[in-house]
C-alpha cells in the first residue's frame, strides 16, 4: 500500500510516480493506493528532491493546477493498467467526497482520516460506510503521534493514554489505554494501522479483538470528541512557508542564525515513500 503525494496530481505524473514507488518497493503492484490530501502542489522532480514534502524549492509552497477529477481518472487508469488493484482517497471531507462521485467511474475503496476520540468524524464516517468505503483512522492515539513532530498543539493537549475515562474502561477489562483506543474504533467499523518502533507494542496493538467495549463504554469514549484535529495542512503549510519566509529574511539582515529548516519534511509523507518494518508496512 502507497500513497500519492501532493506533488504529483498532474494527470500526466500520476502514474511515472506510482511505478517509481513500485520500483521503491521491488514490486510490481499495489494493492492499494490512495491520495495522501486533496491537494494539488507545484511538480517537483525527483531528481532534484524526494520526497519534496510540502514546499517547491524548500521554501515557499506553491499550488498546483490538477482538479481532483483530473488526478482521480488518472488514479482510475492505475487499475485499468494493474498497477493497483485498489485506489482510495485520504483526509477528504464529505462534500469533496460527493463531489468526486459525480464522476468517479471506480468508487473510493478507502478513505483513511485522522480518527480518535478527540476528533470521532461520527457523520464522515457514517456517509463513507454508506457510499461502499472502507474507512481506515490514522493517528488512533490523537496527539501521541504528533508530539515526535514536534507539534505544540499535541505537546499542549492531554494525553488520551492518561484520559481517566479510557484508563478505566482499560482497567475493567484488563487491557491498556492503547488497546481500548484501537478497539474502540473498530467496533465503530473504522480499520486502524497504528505503528510502533517497539516489538512488544506492536504485539499488544495487534491483540485488540479479544474483547468487546459495551455499548455504553463506546458512548463514553465517543463522548470526549472535541472536534481537535492535529493534521492540517493548510495550518502546517502556511506555518511552514511563514516561518521560512521570516527566517529567510533574518539569514538575509545576518544577524541570527535559526536551526535549519531546510530539511524539513512532512512526517507522514516520508513515511508513506519510505519502506517501514513496522505495522504500516502494507
Ligand atoms: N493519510 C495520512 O495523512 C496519514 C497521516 C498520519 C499517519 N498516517 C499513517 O498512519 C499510520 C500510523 O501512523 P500515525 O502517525 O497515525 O501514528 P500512530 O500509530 O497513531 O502513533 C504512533 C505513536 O504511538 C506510539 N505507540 C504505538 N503503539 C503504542 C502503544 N501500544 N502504547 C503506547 N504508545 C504506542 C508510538 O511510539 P513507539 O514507536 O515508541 O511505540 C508512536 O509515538 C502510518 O501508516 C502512517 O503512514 C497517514
């Protein structure tokens, strides 16, 4: 499993990025593959960087051309052509999503979103189930994953491993806060690919279907939903080109030296081109 990266939703990028993935993973398909973001970026070629993350010369984040429509037929050409057996869509809200019914000649297998109990998504879900979409969370432990990004909105935000409520519920049924944070979604019929660097977290995230949440401890865990979403690009990209805007202009005075930013990546993105041991291995 891959994704398509900002970068290269022009119709005609979409599948030389896809075979250069494959060649990436010495395979000669996916079984899925989906748009990371419903966002078009400025091409960038990856003999002069990979992965570009968000910005077009380490800079400035410039905006591409592609329509969603353009980059979904081009995503729908990757199956007729086998180089994916499924494609699905990420980080997608409802009326894009309806919008790209309109057209789409191959329905979304997936869609992956941020999903946990500070941000549910109760009716995103509910109208991707009904329109025949798998739905897959990311970031099932809400700002846990954000913290190694360093993000000060997850560093600000209370642990959901430390939340009293999932640390009660996991002590009645003899589990941990993890466990009940990943069964709680899929009991809500949401997949989840949580990922660890650590063996014996892996195993315990793997041992999450020996047990069932009452419906009551559902609700509960529901009810801490405060829509707080970590992973917006907007909010990391104008972040990004501002303070690279700012730093760029004190290099410039040469008064300060700022630590370098230039090697900044998106996260998720280099962990989506970069081959993995872990569980998001797919
Ligand atoms: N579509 C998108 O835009 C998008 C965005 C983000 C992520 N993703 C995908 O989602 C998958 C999961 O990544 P994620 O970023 O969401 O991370 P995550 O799985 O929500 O969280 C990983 C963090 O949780 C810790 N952790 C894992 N299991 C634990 C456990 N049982 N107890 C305590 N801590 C635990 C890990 O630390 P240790 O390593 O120390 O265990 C790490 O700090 C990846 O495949 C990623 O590519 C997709």
């Amino acid at each position: 499993m891959s994704k398509l990266w900002n970068s290269f939703h022009d119709k005609e990028r979409v599948e030389p990025i896809c075979k250069k993935q494959l060649n990436d993973w010495g395979v000669d398909y996916f079984d899925l593959y989906i748009v990371h973001f419903p966002i078009s970026l400025k091409y960038v070629d990856p003999s002069e960087r990979y992965p570009p993350g968000f910005t077009y010369d380490g800079k400035n984040v410039v905006p591409g051309k592609a329509t969603i429509q353009e980059t979904w037929t081009a995503m729908e050409s990757l199956v007729e052509k086998g180089l994916s057996k499924s494609i699905g869509i990420s980080n997608f809200n409802g009326q894009l999503i309806m919008d790209l019914l309109r057209y789409a000649k191959i329905v979304p297998a997936t869609l992956q979103i941020e999903h946990h109990p500070y941000l549910t998504q109760q009716r995103l879900v509910e109208f991707a189930h009904k329109e025949g979409m798998a739905v897959t969370a990311y970031s099932s432990f809400g700002p846990q994953s954000f913290i190694e990004l360093e993000m000060q909105q997850a560093k600000d935000t209370p642990l959901l491993f430390d939340n009293e409520t999932i640390k009660t519920i996991a002590s009645k049924h003899g589990k941990t806060s993890a466990q009940v944070l990943l069964r709680w979604a899929t009991q809500r019929g949401v997949a989840v690919i949580p990922k660890s660097n650590n063996q014996h977290r892996l195993a315990e995230n793997l041992d999450v279907t020996g047990f069932d949440l009452r419906k009551s401890e559902l609700d509960e865990i529901s009810g801490l939903n405060q829509n707080l979403r970590f992973n917006d690009p907007l909010n990391v990209s104008i972040r990004l080109s501002l303070i690279l805007n700012i730093r760029f202009r004190i290099l410039t005075l040469g008064s300060m030296v700022f630590p370098s930013l230039s090697t900044y990546r998106y996260g998720h993105e280099q962990q989506a081109t970069r081959p993995r041991r872990h569980l998001d291995q797919k």
